[in-house]
C-alpha cells in the first residue's frame, strides 16, 4: 500500500465457531477496504491478538468460552482505548444489547446479515460512527425511551422483583442455602427461582448468570 493510497483497516475477527469465522474473513477480505490480521476463539485469544497485531477493529461474538464477549470488549478497550468494537452475536437479548454499549461496543449487528450490511457496519465503524442491525436499533430506541419516562427503572425488567434480588445475592457470592436463610425460604424454592432467572436471561449455568449480573451492575452489596 503506498502512502497516498486508501488506507487499509486491520480486523481481527473473534468467534468461537471456526467456519463462521472463516466465512467471515473471506467476506471481508475480499474487500479492498479491510485485511483480517487475526482470528481469534476466544476472549483471551482475542486479547492476546490484539496485542499482536495491533488492529483498528475487533468484531466480537458475546457468547464465547470462558471470559464472556462482553468482559472481553471491556478488557480490550482498556487496554487499548484506539480500537473499536463491533458485536456480532445471535443474541437479540435486551439486556446483552446495553451491556455491549456499557463496554464500549460501536456497534451490535446480528449474525445473519447479507455481506453488504456487515461491510457497511464495518465501514461506519471504523471511520468513529455507531451502528446497529435494524432490528436492534428499534429496540435500542424502545430501551431508551422507557430508561427516560423511568430513569430508575431497574435492571433486567423480565425479572421478577424476588428473581431480580435472588440474582443479586448470586453475584454477591452467596450459595443457594445461603440466600435461602436470608430471605426466609426452602433451597427448593431459592432453585426454582433460580431456573426461572436462567430461562429469562437465556444463560446456560450459575457462572453466566453471574456475569450478566455483575455486568449490570449488581452483586455490589
């Protein structure tokens, strides 16, 4: 590439299902605009890449082994404040939607997209804009206006109130027996409550449910 010519993004693409991954850097690649310098399937990778081949643009799946999409989007802006991160996950979650923008995410596209969508997401990116798949930005808005007409509006709003305090004792630390004595009920009941929080929050395990917690903010004490 000479000095005067376009100037090329550099994209690392993180996504633990190879073929997906591959699919998409060939999409990408094959477009003048961007070179896939690395690929990644996990967080940790994904950090680590980074720090070696130093790109303009992370494109971040959320639901990846061990350290979450969204720790990862926040580890990586951290520690290097200059890249920018676009979401592209399957999750058309509410609540992963805010937590990507809490982490710095510029954009949350879902998997599925033609080719010329994620180019275009990838472009307005890049060049500092902010972008979201359609369906998303509609519920983006939604949020929003509902955030403004209840500014205190707590977090996870499909939760019930005895579901949304059961979820902050977990990301506390305590176990089940533990939260059971505390609000004066059976472990059976605490578990129930338990396998309703999962089912709304579409997380696999206790370990998950924790982050999503803790990512929004609660679990503090």
């Amino acid at each position: 590439m000479s000095e005067t010519g376009p100037r090329v993004w550099r994209v690392l693409l993180v996504d633990d299902h190879p073929l997906f991954r591959e699919g998409l850097a060939a999409a990408v690649g094959l477009d003048a605009e961007f070179e896939v310098v690395a690929q990644a399937a996990t967080g940790e990778e994904a950090l680590a890449e980074a720090a070696r081949t130093a790109p303009d643009l992370v494109v971040m799946d959320l639901n990846l082994p061990g350290q979450s999409g969204i720790e990862a989007t926040r580890d990586l802006l951290r520690a290097h404040p200059g890249i920018r991160v676009l979401v592209m996950t399957m999750s058309e979650d509410d609540d992963n939607l805010l937590a990507a923008i809490r982490a710095g995410a510029r954009g949350y596209l879902l998997k599925g997209a033609v080719r010329e969508e994620i180019l275009l997401a990838l472009r307005t990116v890049c060049r500092g804009g902010a972008v979201f798949s359609p369906h998303m930005a509609e519920r983006l808005t939604r949020l929003f206006a509902a955030f403004t007409a209840a500014p205190a509006k707590e977090a996870f709003p499909t939760l019930t109130a005895r579901e949304r305090e059961i979820l902050d004792l977990l990301a506390q630390g305590l176990g089940y027996r533990q939260i059971a004595q505390r609000l004066f009920v059976t472990d059976k009941t605490v578990r129930n409550h338990v396998g309703s929080i999962f089912a709304k929050l579409r997380v696999p395990d206790r370990a998950a449910a924790i982050i999503r917690a803790r990512d929004a903010g609660l679990g503090s004490g």
